[in-house]
C-alpha cells in the first residue's frame, strides 16, 4: 500500500480545510464578543438609546460574520471539489 499523490493531494486539502476553519472562525468570534461587550457598556450608560445600539451592533455583527462564512465556502471547496 503506497501513497500515491491523490492521497497526498487529499491530505493536504483535509488540513486546509481544518486549517481554513479553525484559523477563519477566530476574528469573528472574537470580533463578535467585542462588539457585544460594547454594545452592552453603552446601553448601561445610555438606556435610552438601546435599540439604536442594537441596530447597530447586529449590523456589524453581520459583516464581521461575513468572514467566517469566507472562510466556510473555502474549506468546502477544499473538501469536495479538490
């Protein structure tokens, strides 16, 4: 039994795809945590204002999620088209 280069290939797109995941799932996680913490620290000093803060804060929520999503469709890519 020989490892032949689709293998290597293969094992090579697995790891990138843990890799694209592991490593693209951080800023928006960290991202998100961010916004939130502040988000509450202002409503706390502001309450009037919290649906405005809140607004915002899924809006920017959103497009820092936009790069783990990225980040989804390339470790897919890597998994079933290479």
């Amino acid at each position: 039994m020989a490892i032949e280069g689709v293998d290597i290939v293969k094992a090579a797109a697995f790891i990138g795809a843990g890799l694209s995941m592991g490593l693209g799932a951080i800023g928006p996680g960290v991202g998100e945590g961010m916004v939130a913490a502040k988000a509450c620290e202002a409503i706390g000093k502001n309450p009037r204002e919290a649906g405005l803060l809140t607004r915002t804060m899924l809006v920017g929520q959103a497009v820092s999620e936009s790069t783990g999503i990225y980040s989804l469709v390339v470790a897919l890519l890597l998994l079933f088209v290479v």
